[in-house]
C-alpha cells in the first residue's frame, strides 16, 4: 500500500524524538499500521540551523501554512504549543481534509471543543495521546482499556517540574527557590515557570483526563488552580512526621452535586503508591467501579518518550484510513451527543481533610477555644500536635488534622480562630487526600 505523508508542524524535542523514533523503527511501525508512515515536510523557525537527527528527505520551510496546505500531506502533526497560531493553522487543517495529531495540552483543553466538532464534521481523527504524561498511555486507556467502567475518581502527580521540587524539598529539606534554580539548570523547567509552578499546566492535562473520564465537554477555566510556589520546608516536615508526603496533584471526581476539578498541593499518606514517585515522574492514580484501583507511572515528558506517544496517534490514525468515520472511537471517549455538561463544583464545595498550622500563646483554655470554634461550624478534629513547650503566653506551633469537611465551613471557622487574640499570624491550611 501507498505510504502515509505526515508534515511536522515544530521539528524542537519532541519533533526531532518523532523524526527519530519513526526512522529507527520503520519496519516495526510499518507492520504495525499497516503502510509506512513517511515525513515529508516540516515547518521549523530556522531552516538552516543544524540538528542533531536526521531530516533527510524532509523539506524544512518557515512557513507553517505551507505544510498545512501542502497537497500530497496526508496527517498534520503539531508540535509547536500555545493555542494561538496553531489553533487557526489545525482548524485550516481539517478543512483541508488533514488528520491531526498534536501534543500540545493547551490547544486541546482551550479549544479542544470546537477542533473536535470540527474533526467530527470532516470524518477526520484528532490524536493527543502525547498531550497527557508523556510516555504513559494513559488516554487510550481510559478511553478504550477502561471503557466498561464508570471512573470514580482520578489523581495524577501530572507536572514533572513540580514533582522535581517537592521531591528535592522532602528529601533534602531545601528551599523552593534554590531547587527551582536547578531545575532551570537541568532542564525540567523553563526559564519563565509560571506554567509549571502555578499548576496551568497540570490544569490543562487534568481538564483532559477529566473530560475523557465523565464524558463532559473540555472545561478549563473551571479548574481551581493553587500552584506550589508557596509550600513551605516546615509544612513538608511536619507532614512527614505525621505519615504523609506533600504532592502536587490534579484530581477530578464524580460526585452528586457535580464534578470536582482542581490542581492544588496535598498531603498523600506516606503507604499510598502515589506518594511515592519522585522525581520527574508522572503518575495517574484511577478508582473505577470494577476494576477498583490501578497506577499507572511512567515519564511525563522528555524527546523519545512524549515521541512514543505521539508515533502511536499516527499509527492509529493510518489504521482508521478506510474506517466509517462514525464507527470509529469518540475523541472523547463517548459519543458526541452523549457528553453530559455536568456542574463544576467551585473549590468552596469539596470535602476533603485538611492539616492547620497555626501559631497560638501557650495559655490554658486557649485550644478549648479554638475546638469550640470548629465544633460550631461542623469540623471535627482528627488529631493534634504540639511543638515546643513554650512559657506561658508564649507562642507555640499546633498542628491540627481535620476529619474530612466541606472547604467552606473550613474557611468560615478559620476566619473566626484568625480573630481570636491568642491566635498570631494567618492560619497556614493544605489539603489533605486520602485517595480511598
């Protein structure tokens, strides 16, 4: 059978980790889809830089439209990133009759709904395997390996360069800055890391595999975002002391009231699998009714690996070629006239458990007020830890876990206990997940 033409739209880390992984493994591939899949053409900023793969037989243009609207291309794969030029450049794409594959999360949690729609329209296929973790495949896994199951829930670590931090902030009792630093120096984060520290990035993949999960419309902007720019050394080492690790986390769950969608730090117990991955490593934990419980880790980033990824979108895209467009599977998981826009419920409205460190003068009656506060507002106290034994009225450190409760009723007492004239400074609050 003919060859399948792909044009590359980025020909940076993952671009050249695609060139290298589809040349090296041609024979493989080809058995595998079917037909050869063969770069023709790539859209790079400068055509006469030198690379370290090679491009022959790959016409390289600065000029993005051109691969876009090159006629003998059969298959688009970008991999430039942002939502912005590329958006209109995928949209002309599938006018055009091209298939797409794309690693760029943004793109696909932003605008993911009108490219799908009009994917759907042209009977054209859309992968974005590679916009999710990496080298897991963890899309095509929740979208076809899990599909007999209703998902629960869903944690991911999903953000290598916050997983980095946290990591070197446990194990070495260092400062954000300073491991933020090096992770510039090694290459896991950029030099602006807005992205990545602020947890946008861990955002847009969650939006994804939430999608994916509930069979809802892509929801980015109703994600709550806390990134971990503000984790303290003190706060990972007193979790520590009470059997937990700090960790980054995305997690969507299905509830009664709606579906939660949020990115923020959390306290995991030290026995869970998941608190467990250092590191650049990503991993996803899912609850499904039955097949329970299952990890799946793996790296989140990086040439080859985001390349694998990337390689199989292709590979499944050829295979679909003469498909019936309507039989083949939804982009996200179910059927188009099947996703239910289901409520987002704002952070205020979770139940979770959380961990309090607050500084209070070392005076009888001072905790008896403090745990007549909570027991008003519906908090009950799972247990409490003291550090230092300071004179009278002098401040001490308490720390305080909660029983699990709804974030509101949190915030309502903690506005009373900041008031208190024993209680000095704010109160230092994270949540704490279970993940059960």
């Amino acid at each position: 059978m003919e060859a399948v033409n792909i044009g590359l739209l980025g020909l940076g880390t993952v671009g050249g980790g695609t060139i290298t992984v589809l040349k090296r493994n041609m024979e493989e591939i080809s058995r595998r889809a079917g037909r050869e899949i063969r770069v023709i053409a790539a859209a790079v900023r400068d055509v006469d830089k030198k690379r370290d793969f090679d491009t022959d037989g790959i016409v390289l243009t600065d000029r993005i439209m051109d691969v876009v609207n090159h006629p003998d291309i059969q298959v688009i794969v970008e991999l430039i990133g942002g939502d912005g030029e590329v958006f209109d450049a995928v949209m002309t794409a599938l006018d055009n009759g091209k298939h797409v594959v794309t690693a760029n999360k943004a793109l696909i949690a932003s605008k993911g709904n009108a490219i799908f729609s009009k994917a759907s329209e042209k009977g054209l296929m859309v992968g974005f395997e590679s916009a999710v973790a990496g080298g897991i495949p963890i899309i095509k896994l929740i979208r076809e390996g899990l599909s007999a199951n209703q998902i629960e829930w869903l944690a991911g670590i999903i953000n290598g360069t916050c997983n980095f931090i946290l990591s070197q902030m446990t194990e070495k009792q260092r400062e954000f800055g300073e491991v933020l630093r090096e992770a510039q120096e090694l290459g896991y984060a950029e030099a602006d890391p807005t992205f990545d520290v602020q947890g946008v990035d861990a955002a847009h993949k969650l939006t994804i595999l939430a999608s994916i999960a509930f069979g809802i419309p892509l929801r980015f902007e109703s994600v709550y975002m806390q990134g971990i720019d503000n984790v303290e050394p003190v706060d990972i080492a007193f979790a520590d002391e009470l059997g937990y690790r700090m960790k980054h986390v995305g997690i969507s769950r299905r509830t009664d009231d709606g579906i939660e969608l949020r990115v923020h730090p959390a306290l995991i117990p030290k026995r869970s699998l998941i608190a467990n991955v250092s590191g650049v490593m990503n991993a996803i934990l899912i609850q499904a009714d039955a097949v329970g419980q299952s990890m799946f880790y793996g790296p989140g980033a990086g040439s080859e690996p985001t390349a694998s990824a990337v390689v199989a979108d292709l590979i499944d895209v050829v295979r679909a070629f003469t498909t019936d467009p309507q039989n083949r599977v939804p982009h996200l998981a179910f059927q188009s006239d099947s996703l239910i826009d289901a409520p987002i419920l704002d952070i205020v409205d979770i139940e979770t458990c959380y961990y309090l460190r607050m500084k209070a003068v070392n005076r009888p009656g001072v905790m008896a007020a403090i745990s007549a506060i909570f027991g008003e507002t519906g908090i009950s106290i799972d247990s409490i830890l003291q550090k230092g034994h300071g004179r009278e009225d002098e401040p001490v450190t308490i720390i305080l876990l909660t029983q699990n409760t709804r974030e509101k009723n949190l915030v309502r007492a903690l506005e009373r206990v900041e008031k208190l004239d024993t209680v000095r400074d704010k109160v230092v609050w994270i949540r704490v997940e279970q993940l059960s």
